[in-house]
C-alpha cells in the first residue's frame, strides 16, 4: 500500500502524464508486492490492449469531429433547441437531446462528446438569459 502511495504521489509531483503513473505505480506494485514476474506484466499489459474496441476509439472521436465540422451536430443542436429550448434551464435538455440523436447516429458516446461539447459549450446567448458562468459549468 506505501509503496502504491508513494510511486504514485512521486510520479505526480514530478509532473508525468496521468496514464504513466497510474500505470506504473501498479506495475511496480505488482512486481514488488507479489513477485509476479515483469513478462506477465508486459504481456498482461499488451493483451488489455490490444482488442478491437479500443482501437476504434478514435475513429469514433474523428467521426464527431467531422459531423461537428461539417455543420450536422450543429443542425441537430438547433433541432433540439427548436425541441426543447422553451423550457427553463433548458441547456441541459438540449444537450441531452443533441446526445440522443446522435448516439443514434454515431453509435459512440466519444464520437458525441466531440461533436456536442464544443458547439455548446460557447453560448453566446448566456448573457442575454443572465446565466452565470459558474452556474453553467456545473
């Protein structure tokens, strides 16, 4: 448990990405902890991997950028604004909305995000309805 603690505050304060600490401090864990050797590590490491769902990943995030940039998501945002957007607090409806269409779309939750997140996210109109800037990020 120190030893997890400790490589994993050490790598964090030494400013390495996210993904390698965790991932070393487990696999040092691992080995130390429980002698396992450092081959079973690799190839446990290779074969969580290497499956085919990972590797479409970024596929589906290439394919929400091109219907973000292609004017589609943004089509689809003002369906659901036409939709819901009479409502109070209607941000969160419309991007709900927007989600649901195009994960029927997409197939993706990651593909959807990409395309939604950055066409919602600079509202031009929140001052307009006095919509507070923290209140929105919540």
């Amino acid at each position: 448990m120190g030893l997890t603690f400790g490589s994993f505050t050490l790598l964090l304060v030494a400013g390495a990405p996210m993904v390698f600490v965790l991932g070393v401090a487990a696999a040092l864990t691992l080995v130390v902890a429980t002698e396992v050797p450092m081959v079973v590590v690799a190839q446990r490491l290779y074969n969580g991997l290497d499956s085919f769902p990972l590797m479409a990943i970024p596929f589906f995030i290439l394919s929400g950028l091109i219907m973000e940039h292609g004017g589609l998501a943004k089509a689809i945002v003002g369906l659901a604004a036409a939709l819901v957007g009479w409502v109070r607090g209607s941000l969160f409806m419309v991007a709900t909305v927007t989600s649901t269409f195009l994960s029927g779309i997409s197939g993706s939750g990651s593909a959807d995000t990409a395309a939604v997140s950055s066409i919602l996210l600079p509202l031009p109109e929140m001052p307009e309805r006095k919509v507070e800037v923290t209140v929105a990020t919540m």
